[in-house]
C-alpha cells in the first residue's frame, strides 16, 4: 500500500517557528464580532455544525460564526499550519487528540482550563474525563474535547443470523472473534476467492493498540514520556502475530490490493463484511443502510477489556482577537443546549455526561440499537501518548505493519524496522 505524506508535516515544519503563550482568561463585557471556526467532517457532521451555528447565532444575534469546512483531515492541518505562520489562524478548530499536541506544545493555543474553572454552564467534572485528560499539556487543560468514542465491532446481523453464527457480545474472546469470522467468511460465486469477508480491519496503530493492551502489553515504554514502541515484549508480539494472522492464516479479512478497492466502510456498508472495527464516526452514513440490520458490540478480549480513546476537541487560538465570542460558542456547543444538536447526527458521543446518559444519545430511534455499548466501554479506554510527533510514528510505523500483515515479512523484521524508523521521532517529541 502507498505510503502516504500526510499534511501534520507540513504543520510542524510551520509550527516550529510559531511562539506563543496563554492568556489569563475570560474578561467579561458584552459579545460581538466574527469568529471564524475550522472544522472538517463527513456531510451529516458537517451539518451538526452549521445547526450549532444558526442556533448560536439566534441565541447572540451580535455575534458572526464563520464556518470554515476543511476537505478532510490533511487539508485541516495544511490551512491551520499556513494560517498560523501567517499570524490568522482561526478563533476556534475541532481536531482530534492525535494531532493536538504538535499545536499545543509550540504555545499558539490559549488554554482554556480558566475559561470553563469560571463557566456557569459546566465544569470539568461533567466531562468523561477520559477525553479531557487527551488535552492536558504543560499540566493544563489546553482543549475541550466535543465528543468521546471508543473502538467498537459493527456487525451485520442479518449474515450472523443466515449462517446460524452467535452474535458478538460484551466480554467475547479473540478466538470467538476469529472462529465466527471465519465462519461468515464466504465465497458465494463459487469462484474459488470470498465474496464476503468476516472482518474488515487494516494494520494501523490505533487498531492493533488495543489488543496489545488487552494481552496485557504496552505500545510504548512510558505513557508519559515515552522513548521507543516495545512491541518486542511477549506480550506485544503475540497480540501483533494474532493481528497478522487475520489475514496470513485465516483469511478472514480482505487483501491489500481489496482494500485500496474498496476501503472497510464501503465494504461493510455494501453487505461484503460481516464485522468493522471503528469508532462512532461510521454511523451516520451506516444509518443510510437499508438492506440489513446491524449493531455494535464491544472489542473481543485476549485477557482484559481495552479499547482505545477517540475523541476530538475545540482549541482556541491564543492570537484570537474575539476569545469572549469564541468560548461563549464553545460553551454554548459543549453544553446541554448544543450538544444534543451533535448528539443527533449519530456521528458524536457527547462528551457531556448528561447528553450521553440521555435518551438523546441512547435512545434516537436509529441504530445501533446498543447505543449504549459506547458508554460501557469508556472505563476500558487507553489513548496513545500525547506528544508532538505521534503523527509521524504513526506514519513511520505503519509501512512496516502493512508488510507484516499483507506480505508475511517476519514479526521480528516488522518490529526491529518500526523501531528503528521511530526512536529518533519520539526523541524530537520528547524535547
């Protein structure tokens, strides 16, 4: 699969001449003014926010929310990268925890742990704190985080159903995992190559991190302050050789050249993948399906439940001249007016406990129907390290787990490389 250059280089090549520190706070006094906002999403998410927009707006008449919709993710960070090296970079962005720190860590973000210690509307406490503590850097909160997600299997019932195999349920192990994709794997044209995979899964960090967890391994030496991967562990290697085998041994998922034809999504939204790992960001266009009925379950376990964190957070700029207008939205989208208008695309799991406890989230008249399967998983969240250069060991590494996983290169070739490729990287994310 083709190596990808992916735009955070791009935005820490700028950000590396940016400076910056935080302000003290909110100031008071009436609002007015533009605030100019930078997100990216999928069309339903996007239009989440332009509800959050004209609601805002009818509720401060004086206050202008521009709406800067971003192609995808790389485009995100190319404009916010040419933004701030030029000195106007948006009032506010939603970007995911992954790629936080590379902003966080150069000083361009106002940290906004003051504004809401002062917000009448919520506080910290009323946050999974899972997700907030995504966005603590320099031991303050710099972000908030819009919404919390953990991996999840989506699963087409109705093929579970029609090969008699038992549905996926909390607390099922690895090997049920493999035995009923194998099961539901399945050439139905009978020439010779599966029609429909059991399992749509790619070799990236984020998926295998999990499974690693749950094998009772670790992804790096120190969660903190982290220096090199130790997927060299038995533990590590293990769960990795259990992840290859998906498609080396049993293949339950599809090939590489499949994949590049027809990523995971489409594949499972077309009826040719029983089961998916994602996050809760596949369900607003899996909702448009109406051929078969799916759900959601919790990830399989090798020893204990893990899941791993995905959330995505608003960050204030600190060169913002309209800071007041720009966390009185942000208060305003995070709390119990605003949040229910995400909740309801089906893409956001509130990070507002209330929202997420409520019938808005679990109970929309939509699938999945265990909603609540997103919740249960929370206190089984781990996230990757939160440094500036995790967007490019992502990179490094996943060349190299494409290999092991596609081309059967040895497990212990596939470790040594991602090592090698990725010490230098987490030392410049270390200083």
């Amino acid at each position: 699969m083709a190596r990808k250059v992916m735009a955070w280089s791009i935005a820490a090549a700028f950000l590396a001449a940016c400076t910056g520190g935080g302000g003290e706070g909110p100031a008071g006094g009436p609002l007015g003014g533009t605030v100019q906002i930078m997100v990216f999403g999928d069309p339903e998410e996007v239009q989440s926010f332009r509800d959050l927009e004209a609601a805002f707006e009818e509720r401060e008449p004086e206050v202008d929310v521009q709406l800067v919709v971003a192609s995808d993710r790389d485009d995100l960070l190319a404009r916010l990268a040419t933004s701030f090296a030029g000195g106007e970079p948006p009032d506010l962005f939603l970007i995911n925890h992954r790629f936080a720190g590379q902003f966080a860590t150069r000083g361009v973000l106002e940290p906004l742990g003051p504004y809401v210690e002062r917000s009448d509307v919520f506080g910290l406490e009323d946050l999974y704190p899972e997700a907030t503590g995504a966005f603590v850097f320099g031991g303050g909160q710099v972000c908030l985080p819009q919404n919390i997600s953990s991996l999840v299997v989506y699963f087409n019932r109705d093929l579970f159903e029609q090969a008699d195999v038992p549905l996926p349920e909390a607390g099922w192990t690895w090997d049920e995992m493999v035995e009923r994709a194998s099961a539901l794997t399945q050439d139905t044209d009978g020439d010779g190559e599966p029609d429909v995979y059991g399992l749509a899964v790619g070799p990236s960090l984020i998926r295998i991190a999990p499974f690693v967890w749950s094998n009772g391994g670790e992804l790096v030496d120190d969660t903190e302050h982290p220096t090199r991967f130790t997927l060299d562990t038995p533990e590590a290697t293990e769960a990795l050789r259990d992840f290859f085998d998906l498609r080396l041994v049993h293949e339950v998922v599809p090939t590489e050249q499949e994949v590049e034809s027809e990523d995971d999504a489409a594949r499972f939204l077309n009826g040719r993948a029983a089961m998916m790992m994602s996050s809760r960001r596949d369900t607003p266009v899996f909702r448009t399906i109406e051929d078969f009925t799916w759900d959601v379950a919790p990830l399989p376990v090798h020893d204990e439940q893990v899941t791993i964190l995905h959330t995505d957070a608003y960050c204030l700029s600190e060169a913002s001249d309209h800071k007041e207008e720009a966390w009185a939205f942000v208060e305003f989208a995070l709390g119990p007016e605003g949040a229910p208008l995400a909740a309801a695309t089906g893409r956001t799991v509130p990070s507002l406990i209330e929202v997420a406890e409520s019938p808005v989230f679990l109970e929309p008249g939509e699938p999945p129907a265990n909603a609540r399967a997103f919740l249960d998983t929370i206190p089984a969240i781990r996230r990757v390290p939160s440094i500036s250069t995790w967007p490019e060991i992502e990179e490094a590494a996943e060349p190299f787990l494409e290999e092991g996983m596609f081309e059967g290169v040895p497990l212990a070739d596939v470790v040594r490389s991602i090592d090698e490729a990725t010490r230098t990287i987490f030392e410049r994310g270390r200083s």
